[in-house]
C-alpha cells in the first residue's frame, strides 16, 4: 500500500506507537503455542477461529480456551524455557529507534503477561506499558482463571486500552499496529490516531482494506522515521 504523505507525518509526530505482539512484534502466536505444548493444540486453535470468526464472545472464547488448556505456573514457566521469543525482524531497532525519537512504546495484546513480561523487558520496555491478559494461579501454582479487569479480555479491549493509555499519559497522536481485526478496531472510537496494519507474518486482506498503511516488513516503519527528525527536534 502506497505511504500518503500525512500517515507519514502522523507516524513520525505521533507521541506514543502500540504494537500487537502475536504476529505482530513476534512471529509466535503464544496462546495457540501454548495449548499445543499442553497436548491440546487443536482444540484451542478451533475456539480460536470461533472467536476471530466473531461466533463466540471474545472474553468467553478466552474462559473456555483456558478452561482446556488449564495452565500451570510452572507450565508456562516450561513453556518460556522451552520456547524463546521469535522477535519479527527490525523490531529491535524499531524499539530502539522510537525511544530515541522520544516516541513511547507500549505492548497491547490478547495474549498473556506472563509470556509477554520477559519480552518486554528484554526490549527495555516497562511492564506499566504492557496491557494484555493475566493468568491467575493459587498458592501452589495451578491455574485459578484470568483477571477479568484487563482491557484485552474483553471485545473492544484495544481501543479501550489506547484511550486509557492517552487519558494516563496526556497524550494526543498515538499509533496502533497490528496484524489482526482486533488491532484495525484500535482506529474508532477517538483511541488510535493511525493503524498500521501488519502482514510480515500473516496476511489479512480484511485488516489490510482498514489500514491507514499496510506493510509487509518492519522496515518500512524504520526508513520512514529515519527521514524525518524526531518530533521536538528544534
């Protein structure tokens, strides 16, 4: 999709970027990872697609996929051993490059703190920046439900997220980018300035047709930053 000129002056001005993380800032897509590493992969992807498909309501698509899945603490903490974080290509020096422009990052997904947090942190970003969903243990680590006061559990989630993070942080220009449905929404509702859509990982063409911009490669974000100096540049 070609770049418009004021999509590039949004981008290159806006005061925070959110990104998705499934697909989006990593090639993994942990909650489906996750249930296949529990034996029940192919249960889990199915309720996925009822709730991409928009057949399930989204916070009782994440109950029931939990429900099957019941993770343990010390099975996700397995699973994290046992499965590093396939960061997308460019991210890293996206990160790097917005926070040297001034330009915040935040992490908002439906997927789980717990496989989100060692990312984040090992990209520098902090964890009051991550809004995604929080698997809930008791004492002795067996899986005890999700917290049902996170943004993303729930439909709507992202916008809702996006306009929480501009009223917190006084922000006025942010941009979401993401490679699915639930990221396009970030756009409406006075959340999202921009959507960036995402198809590195996998192509949307639904998503794609609400993209501001559609790209395939990371670095694309890059070079149209690096042509224009940061924000409060004087």
């Amino acid at each position: 999709m070609e770049l418009k000129p004021d999509v590039a002056q949004k981008l290159r001005h806006a005061e925070a970027v959110c990104f998705d993380v499934d697909s989006t800032f990593c090639e993994d897509e942990s909650i489906d990872e996750l249930a296949a590493y529990l034996g029940v992969g192919e249960q889990v992807a199915a309720l996925t697609a009822k709730a991409m498909g928009g057949t399930v309501e989204f916070k009782e698509a994440l109950r029931t996929r939990l429900g099957v899945m019941h993770p343990s603490r010390q099975a996700v903490d397995q699973f994290l051993a046992d499965h590093p974080h396939r960061i997308t290509k460019g991210i890293p020096e996206l990160v790097a490059l917005l926070k040297a422009r001034g330009q915040e990052v935040f992490l908002v997904s439906g997927g789980f703190r717990q496989i989100i947090h060692p990312l984040a942190e090992s990209l520098g970003i902090p964890l009051s920046h991550v809004f995604a969903n929080s698997i809930l243990f008791d004492h002795d680590g067996r899986y005890a439900g999700f917290d049902e006061s996170e943004f993303t559990c729930r439909g709507g989630g992202k916008p809702a997220a996006i306009r929480h993070i501009k009223e917190k942080f006084g922000y006025e220009e942010v941009v979401m980018v993401g490679d699915g449905a639930t990221d396009a929404e970030a756009r409406t509702e006075g959340a999202a300035s921009l959507f960036i859509g995402y198809g590195g990982v996998v192509v949307r063409q639904a998503v794609a047709a609400k993209a501001d911009w559609y790209i395939m490669d990371i670095q694309q974000m890059i070079d149209v930053l690096k042509a224009a100096p940061p924000p409060n540049a004087k």
